[in-house]
C-alpha cells in the first residue's frame, strides 16, 4: 500500500508539472481537468468494472500578488486561511482525480481575497490519517484543526518545528501510514 501511494504521488507530480509548464494551464480548476483526464488515461480507468478506481486527493492554489487575489480548487481537499487568528475554510470539490464513479467532473476555481499576514495552509489526507496518540487512533481533522488553531498563533518562521514536533510526537512508534504534507505561508 505504500509503494501504491508513493508512485501515485510521483505520478501526481508528473502531471502537475506536464499541465502548468509544458501545456501553461494556469487555473487551477482548469489544471485539476486536466490532471483528472491524464490520470485516467495513464490508468486505463474506464466505465468497467476491471478497472482500477485508484484516485488522488490535491488542492491547488495561485496567488497573484498585484491584486492580492488567491485562486484554489481542490479535489477532495480544502485550504485553511487564517486571518486575525479567524479560521476560514475553502472547500474544494466533492471527487477526487481519477476513478471512475463520476463522469463530467467539474473543478470549480474559488477566488479569495488575501490580506497582508493572512496564514495559508494546504495539507494532505496523510496528516489526518495517521494513525498514533495516547489510544493509536488516528488522528483526524478536528485534531489538525486544533493544531491549526495552535500554531497559527505562532510566529511563521516557529510553526514548522511546532507542527512537526507535534506530529512525531502524535505518530509515536507507529508506523507511518501514507505520504504526509502540510504546507503554510503568511501573505
């Protein structure tokens, strides 16, 4: 199961790369399409029931600094803003890339206004997922909101060690389950 997410995130990676700089598709709905329809086709996922159903969770976002406006779209994933230490939550779309239980998938490209020390954080289900704490449970968004809430309170250059040592300390001597990213940058 590790090697299954770890060449899906390579192929991820791949497809990222070949939809922003080789086709310079620069929306982020528009490049979740396109990822979408690559990944299927390197797949061979069709409408039978043979075909793998393996998909991908991401979020994307642009950020263009002369209008201050971030773009975003995600495929089973949001991305936190915090402002004055206010939570907000932009939800990405209710499929993930690839598979083949909805057809005609539309990725929306949401707009946000960004302001001077907004936080932004984009993660992926590895986070959440990990399994480990006082009863080896995972650990669940609610927890990773909590830490959220926690270290965006903090200096930007301090919460990386915060939110690592947090997670070593939560994963303990379990092992670790799935690729993990948690990304932060203050506007």
């Amino acid at each position: 199961m590790v090697f299954l997410e770890g060449f899906m995130s390579m192929i991820g990676m791949m497809l990222l790369y070949e939809s922003c700089v080789l086709k310079n598709i620069l929306d982020p709905g528009e490049i979740l399409k396109d990822m979408d329809n690559s990944l299927k086709e390197i797949l061979r996922q069709n409408d039978d029931f043979e075909s793998n159903k393996d998909g991908m969770d991401i979020s994307l976002c642009l950020v263009d600094v002369d209008s201050n406006k971030m773009y975003t779209a995600g495929a089973m994933r949001p991305i936190y803003v915090y402002r004055q230490g206010m939570q907000h939550i932009i939800k990405g779309d209710r499929f993930s890339l690839g598979g083949t239980i909805v057809k005609n998938k539309v990725f929306n490209t949401r707009e946000y206004d960004l302001m001077k020390d907004d936080l932004v954080y984009m993660f992926s289900d590895g986070y959440a997922d990990q399994f480990g704490g006082p009863n080896r449970r995972k650990m669940k968004v609610l927890k990773l909101n909590e830490l959220l809430d926690q270290v965006s309170q903090l200096d930007i250059s301090k919460q990386g060690k915060e939110i690592d040592s947090f997670f070593e300390s939560w994963k303990g001597d379990t092992p670790q389950m799935d690729d993990v990213l948690l990304i932060g940058f203050q506007y």
